[in-house]
C-alpha cells in the first residue's frame, strides 16, 4: 500500500513538472509564430502560456520569464493584427483589435501600451468616420466619431470634427460639451486646438444667440446660458440678455458673479462695460464711470472712454 502512494506521488510530481516545464516550450512557440506573422496562433499560445501559470504556485525564473512574456507579446499580437486590418481599411476589425490590445495591457499594468492602443482605436474610429462627415453625413459622423472620442479624447482633430457635426445638426449643447473640454486641456501642447475650439464656440453661440434675439426672447437666452459649461461664456452671455431686457438692476446684482467666472482681461472688460452701461442707465454716473475706467482690454476700450468724457462733461 505504502509502494502504491508513492508511486502516485510520483506521477502527480511529474505531471507538474511537466506542465511547469511546457510553458517555457509553448512561450519559444509563440514567439517563433510571432516572428512568422502568425498572430493568432500565437495568441492561442501566449493565452495558454498565461492561464497555465495562474496553476502555478511558485513558478520558477524561466516560467515567470514565459508568463511575464506572454502578457506582453499578446498584445503586441492583437496591435499586428489591428494595424493590418487597418491597412486593408477594415476598420471594423482594426477597432475589435486595437481595443482587445488596450484592454489586455490595462489588465496586465502595461499603461504605455494601453494608451498607444486606445490611441489607434480613436484613429480608426476618426478614420471610419471621415467619409460620412465630408459628405455632410453628420448624424453617421456623430455615431462613429463619438465612440472615438470615447476611446482617445485627446485626439483634438476627430473631437473639433466630433463638435462641427453637433453644430450642423442643431446640438449646439452637445457641440459646446465638447469644444469646452477641448479648451481645457493643456494649453502648451494644444493650442491650435484650443483655438479652433473657441473660435467654434464664439460662432456657434452667436448664431444661437442672434436666433433667439430675433424672436425677442430674452428668457431663452438666459436659459441657454446656464447650460453652458464655460462660466466665463455663460456668464457675459447671460449679462447681454438682461441688457436686451433693458433689467438694468439685475446686469448691477449680477456683474460680480460674472466678473468672478473671466479668466482673462478681455472678458472681465466685457463685463465691467456692460455693468457701466448699466450704471449710466440708472443715471448712477459715478458708478458708471468707475466700472468704464476697469475696460482695459477688449473691443470696448475706445467706447468705454467716450463714456468717461461725456460723463465728465456733465459734471
């Protein structure tokens, strides 16, 4: 009896040393059909080489050398084969690939990898989408593009093309979503962007603008702007709208909350015009004449200045 449970023993030892030994082999294997282009069978490999070493309690260095290998190179595997499909244009496939890739690395703590694969999957997407955004397809446009931005919301290119099918759809919210986390990103790296971006906003929102003036509604304007994500926006938005309701005491109560929201010398001119403009209404002329003396920047300067004078000459 005592013979029989050693034998067993025996045997179970080396059916594990056996298993230990085999993913080293079938790591070399997956590797030489890595090297020959034969990615999915290396694939099928490197997962088996990795599932296998979830059995391992203690593997040695060749066998952590195996399984460390193969949680890298199976990526590497699923990145060949989406830029292949990628460059049969098949993007469909290349999207399935690249995205299997980003979400292999994620779960193997490969972040360098993750994001150069998240990376390509917004490419594809912007790639997929180009031909129905220049045929003016933008509902197409706004479904493929908007999963792109998902995966890499950095690629600006796709986002501004993302937003322009917005605007031309009346989404004029969702356009600007996307126009203000454009404008927040880092300015050193992505100012052309940026640019772009608030130049679309500018246009957009006076368009949207111009539309409810011409219906004189005052309200909607308001209404509109408290949407908005960009305060500073919002907020000048908003003090032109009570200008157009003539609410000179609300353009007073509400100028230092907007002047809070500038973030630049322009737009808190902008504001210190329109409070001024609001003071000489209420016949408040010193007032006013404080508030145009801080219109340092802007469009408004020279305006702002024959206030003053006029001001002056009636005192």
């Amino acid at each position: 009896m005592k013979k029989l449970i050693m034998t067993v023993v025996a045997l179970m030892g080396a059916t594990t040393l056996f298993a230990q030994t085999d993913i080293v082999a079938l790591f070399q294997q997956g590797l030489a059909n890595a090297k020959a282009k034969n990615y999915t069978e290396a694939i099928a490999q490197f997962e088996e080489v990795i599932n296998a070493g979830w059995d391992i309690d203690e593997p040695d260095a060749n066998q952590q050398t195996a399984i460390a290998g193969s949680k890298k190179f199976i990526v590497t595997c699923y990145n060949k084969l989406g830029v292949a499909a990628f460059n049969a244009k098949n993007y469909d496939e290349a999207i399935a690939n690249f995205t299997e890739a980003a979400n292999l690395a994620e779960m193997y703590e490969n972040v360098a990898d993750m994001n150069k694969n998240r990376t390509y999957v917004g490419q594809m997407y912007q790639a997929k989408g180009a031909d129905a955004f220049n045929s003016e397809d933008y509902a197409t446009a706004i479904a493929v593009f908007s999963k792109g931005y998902e995966a890499d919301p950095r690629n600006t290119d796709m986002a501004l093309n993302l937003a322009e099918s917005y605007f031309k759809s009346d989404m004029y919210q969702e356009g600007m979503k996307i126009c203000t986390k454009i404008s927040q990103l880092n300015a050193g790296k992505y100012a052309e962007a940026i640019a772009t971006a608030q130049s679309k906003m500018d246009m957009y929102t006076n368009n949207e603008v111009a539309k409810l003036q011409m219906a004189n509604d005052y309200d909607g304007i308001i209404a509109m702007a408290e949407q908005l994500e960009d305060a500073a926006m919002a907020t000048k938005i908003t003090m032109q709208a009570y200008y157009g309701k003539k609410d000179f005491n609300k353009m007073i109560e509400y100028a230092e909350t907007a002047l809070a929201a500038q973030l630049t010398d322009e737009g808190r001119s902008d504001i210190n015009y329109l409070l001024g403009v609001a003071y000489n209404e209420k016949e408040m002329f010193d007032q006013a004449i404080a508030a145009m003396k801080n219109v340092t920047a802007g469009n408004n300067v020279a305006n702002a200045q024959a206030v003053i004078d006029g001001l002056t000459v009636k005192e």
